[in-house]
C-alpha cells in the first residue's frame, strides 16, 4: 500500500515537471490509473466494479 502511494505521487511529481511531451504525460497517466486499478484489486473490488467506478456513464 505504502508503495502504491509512493508510485503514484512520484507519477504525480513527474507529471508537473516541465518541459514534459505529451507522450510522457499519457505515459504518466497510465500509470497513475493502472496503480489506482491495482490499488482496488487488492481492496477485494472485482473488475466489474472498476469499470463502473472509472466509467459510471457506460451504465
């Protein structure tokens, strides 16, 4: 837990770095949901779940 929070505010540190390329900040981006995703994973939330909490306007 302690790492998914140090992964995600190094992300967030990088992504406010300037002189940053977009594909840096979609790089970033990914990142920054992928550990969100991992995060709820491990909290027990299937995938279904997740897809509706990261896209609730597809319901």
């Amino acid at each position: 837990m302690i790492g998914i929070i140090a992964v995600v505010i190094a992300a967030y540190i990088l992504l406010l770095g300037k002189n940053r390329g977009l594909f840096e900040k979609i790089v970033v981006s990914c990142m920054i949901a992928g550990s969100y995703i991992y995060f709820l994973h491990l909290q027990g939330v299937t995938p279904i779940q997740i897809i509706e909490i990261l896209f609730p306007f597809l319901y």
